[in-house]
C-alpha cells in the first residue's frame, strides 16, 4: 500500500497513461442523470457527483449476456455444435467508482466465485481484467446508510485505488499490486494532504445521519422474521414495479433462456428480480411465493437474513441509497430494517 499525490493539472497525461492499452469508463452527465461512459479526458469525467443513478453492476453482470452460441443443422453428422462467447478482449479502468459499488462488487464475489462447483466465469473473467479507481464521497447524499452496513464513504473494500479529492489535487492510495503500478510514475504525498484527507474522511463519516441497526436481526431465527406481522404493513404500498431490485448494485438473480431462429441460437442470461410474480412460478403452476407479501418479504429477508447467514455475516446492501431515492411509493430500505430488528 502506498500514498501518491496527483495534481489535478497532471490528470490528463495520467489518464492518456490508462488509455493507451484498456478501455476507460468513467461516469457522466447524459440526459441530466449520472452514467457510465468511455471517456479519454480528465474533462469528460464527472469528479463532484453524489453517485450514478444505476451501479456500474452492468460492467461485470450484465442486463443481457449471451453466454454461448449454437448450431443445430439438420442431417449434419456433428449433430448440434456449441461455440463459447469470446471472453473480454481488453483490460479496462472504471474511474471514479463510488466506495459503495466497489463494496458491491466484494458482496457480489461471494456468490459468483464460491468454491470450484460455484465459479462463475463471465463474471470471474471481468473482474480480473478491470481495475477499480475510487473517488471518495466528502459528501454523500442524504439517503446514503453506508456506515451501518460495513461500507464507509472513504471506503476501500474492493479497490485497486482510492482518490481524495482535497483541492488542487487528489491524494492517491493504492491496495493491490495493479494499483502500485498505475501510481508507480507519481510522486510522493506530504504528511499536511494525508492529514487533509484524514479530516474530509472524518468530515464525510460525520454527514451520514441516517442508518439501520441489525443486532436483532443477527439473533433471531428465520421463521421470527419470516413470520413477523410487520410484512403486512410493508406489502401495502409497494407496487412489485422492481425499481428497487433494478438499481440495486447486489442484486443478482437471473434467468437463463434459449433463443432461436432456425438452425442457429444463443442461450443468454438475464437480469430477473424477485418482485415479480413469474420470478418462482413452477412449471406445475405452483408459485412458493405467490402473494406480493411473500415477494415483499423476499426481498429484504435476501438481503439482511439469507445473505449474513450463508456468506459469514455480510450483508447483501451497502447502504448506497439508490432505492430510497427511486422507489415510486416512497418505501424506505432504512425503515424496514430497523422495524425488523425492532
């Protein structure tokens, strides 16, 4: 791990530097909302945002992802001939990552890339061949909880490098061995902006009013929460529109499907969520979870029961806020969890 210092009128040659053998994302203003986009300039990057309205989940886990090609012609002796997806041609940088999403993609590890019989390599295969930059929040937004779910807005869980914005220049911290060598060329940080990146983390720790407790939670058994009475009231106003789910940088689930015409196909897999009634409809026509309460449910007891209890205590949310900010009916993530653990 070092500290670097990268003076803002050096970001150009520094990024010129990233671009010349990997692609280079950062996110951007487009139609009045932060994205994600290639970019090649210091000034076509976003550098004072409160995060992307979507997570970058899209660059490892995408929405729609053709998994394999195949060929079925009919009389050919080779019978039906399968051609795996060419994995990722080219190294590439997000730049500018929010700690949260970074945290994300450390939860999301541990269900794509378990043990040999579970290890995804769609995703395995980008992750390796992407480098994560962060930029700390010396102001996060108000519905940001990261604190209280084992992220931090200067957070480095995930990151190759972390950026502190503290004026004229970015202090640069590295924390793996891709980091090292993208700070190799820069020059050493002085104690005076250690210490300002110090005070901005404290600062920005000190903005973050808001949060969710879980102890309870944590104690209790399954059926407790399964069967608590709270879901009633929860279920009521929630639309199952899956706005929720569709932003969310740790939601994960998906459905595989073949698609063809004539003798040629592809089988894809893509995004599913639970709010929606088809997500565990059997082919017998049984559906285990076929009321929108059960669905309602589903989604917070995946999150804050299934997922600590099976992953070692993490939790499935880092308290990015984005469902807070986008649910239609003004469902709060940080009200519930706290009513569960109440």
């Amino acid at each position: 791990m070092s500290h670097k210092i990268l003076a803002k009128d050096k970001l150009d040659a520094f990024l010129q530097g990233l671009c010349r053998d990997q692609d280079l994302f950062a996110p951007v203003m487009k139609d009045g909302k932060v994205g994600w986009a290639p970019v090649t300039t210091a000034a076509e990057a976003l550098w004072e945002f409160s995060n992307s309205e979507l997570s970058p989940k899209d660059f490892f886990f995408p929405q729609t992802e053709c998994m394999m090609r195949f060929k079925n012609v009919q009389g050919d002796p080779q019978g039906m001939i399968m051609q795996a997806e060419p994995a990722l041609n080219k190294p590439r940088v997000l730049l500018n990552i929010r700690p949260c999403d970074a945290k994300a993609f450390q939860v999301l590890d541990m269900i794509f890339v378990q043990d040999e019989m579970t290890n995804d390599l769609y995703w395995r295969d980008k992750r390796e061949k992407t480098t994560l930059i962060g930029l700390a929040c010396n102001d996060p937004c108000p519905t940001c909880f990261c604190t209280t779910v084992g992220s931090n807005p200067h957070g480095t869980t995930g990151l190759d490098v972390l950026l502190t914005d503290i004026g004229d220049k970015l202090v640069a911290e590295s924390f793996t061995a891709k980091g090292e060598a993208l700070l190799k060329e820069l020059p050493e940080v002085t104690r005076q902006d250690l210490f300002q990146a110090g005070e901005l983390k404290k600062a920005a720790e000190a903005k973050i009013t808001s949060g969710v407790a879980v102890d309870k939670i944590n104690a209790a058994t399954v059926m407790e929460l399964y069967d608590a009475p709270l879901w009633d009231r929860v279920m009521e106003s929630c639309l199952n529109c899956g706005t929720c789910t569709f932003c969310c940088p740790t939601c994960h689930c998906f459905d595989i499907q073949d698609e063809t015409q004539g003798e040629a196909g592809r089988r894809v897999r893509n995004w599913d969520y639970c709010m929606s009634w088809l997500f565990t409809m059997h082919g017998t026509g049984h559906n285990p979870r076929g009321t929108k309460k059960d669905r309602v449910r589903q989604r917070f007891m995946h999150k804050f029961k299934y997922i600590p209890v099976k992953r070692g205590g993490e939790i499935g949310c880092v308290g990015c806020g984005r469902c807070v900010q986008l649910c239609p009916v003004n469902i709060d993530v940080r009200k519930v969890v706290n009513d569960m653990n109440a």
